[in-house]
C-alpha cells in the first residue's frame, strides 16, 4: 500500500512540475527586452555592455546598456528601445 501511495504522489508532483514548465513559455512569449529604462539596483539581468553580469546591478538610472521586461508592445512608448 506505501509503495502505491509513493507512486501516486510521484506522478502527481511531475504532471504539476510539467504544467508549471509549460506556463513559463507563454508568459516570456508577451514579454520584450527594453533597454534604458531600469531604475539603479532594478535591471532584469546582465548589462548588454558588460559593466555588470547579474540582475540588480545597475549602477544608474536609464543606462541604454540596463534592460528589463515590459509587456510586448510598451517598451517604445515608455522611452526605452528594443535592441542595444
């Protein structure tokens, strides 16, 4: 009976872990890289320029090299481009 129950609870956890995964493409599907519009300490990842390798590293407000990301669609219209 443990052995049925293990099992069960096994595939219960991979078809939640497989659901999770398959959200994450979509959500990253309505979103776009804007640069020079991170705040100091609020970029997404890794400058485009190198001065930095991490998120939250941005040493200045609206460096071009900063990026983060918007909603598809918003990045030009908050004053930001698309590609360094």
């Amino acid at each position: 009976m443990n052995v049925s129950k293990a099992l069960l609870a096994s595939a219960l956890g991979t078809v939640i872990a497989m659901g999770a995964l398959s959200a994450t493409p979509a959500a990253a599907a309505d979103k776009e890289k804007c640069f020079g519009i991170a705040q100091a300490g609020k970029n997404d990842c890794a400058s485009a320029t190198g001065t930095h390798s991490c998120a939250g590293q941005a040493t200045k407000d609206k460096d071009p090299g900063d990026w983060k990301y918007v909603a598809k669609g918003s990045c030009e219209k908050m004053g930001g481009m698309l590609a360094k």
